[in-house]
C-alpha cells in the first residue's frame, strides 16, 4: 500500500472517530391497505415493499479542529449535543485590549 493511500485511510479514520460514519442507512418502505384490527377492521395488509435510504441531517458549518476553523458536514445532533467546537465570533469593529 502506498503512503498516499495510507494517509488517506489514517484521515479518514480521525473524521469518523470524531463525527461517526456520515452514510447513509438503507431500509425498506412499507405500503399497506386496510383498517387495523383494533379499530374494527380486518387487518393491515401489506402492498408493496420498496429500497430506500435514511439520510443523515447534515449541515455545513465551521468547526474546530486541531486549533485550526474548517468548514465541514456535520450531523445536527452532534451540534446539538454540544459534541462539536464552533469557532468563536468576533466583533468586526473591536478595538483590540491594551493590558
């Protein structure tokens, strides 16, 4: 394997260690017809199964990392959590202090 790969791998490992895997998850759609027993009626019956894909809630932001401000897809519920480090915003017109 060569190093440019393995740099790769070893990047790509930091990111998932720190924002999990960003795929998407695969699952089914179910159609059903009918009216539920309990409300009186025969039963559910199923009329179609299709693929589909849960998608994360991804949004670009900036965040924190290593000390250095990077743009970066990140899932609402990390930010949400308080797991991400957001840059601090700053006054454009603050005069700097003079200690």
């Amino acid at each position: 394997m060569s190093t440019l790969k393995k740099n790769k791998r070893i990047k790509r490992a930091s990111l998932v260690e720190l924002y999990g895997d960003l795929k998407p998850g695969r699952g089914n759609k179910k159609t059903e017809r009918g009216k539920a027993k309990y409300l009186g009626g025969n039963g559910r019956k199923t009329t179609g199964i299709s693929k589909r894909v849960y998608r994360r809630n991804l949004k670009r932001i900036q965040v924190v990392e290593n000390g250095a401000v990077v743009s970066r897809r990140v899932p609402v519920r990390l930010i949400r959590s308080g797991a991400i480090t957001k840059p601090l915003a700053q006054d454009p017109f603050a005069l700097p202090e003079n200690n």
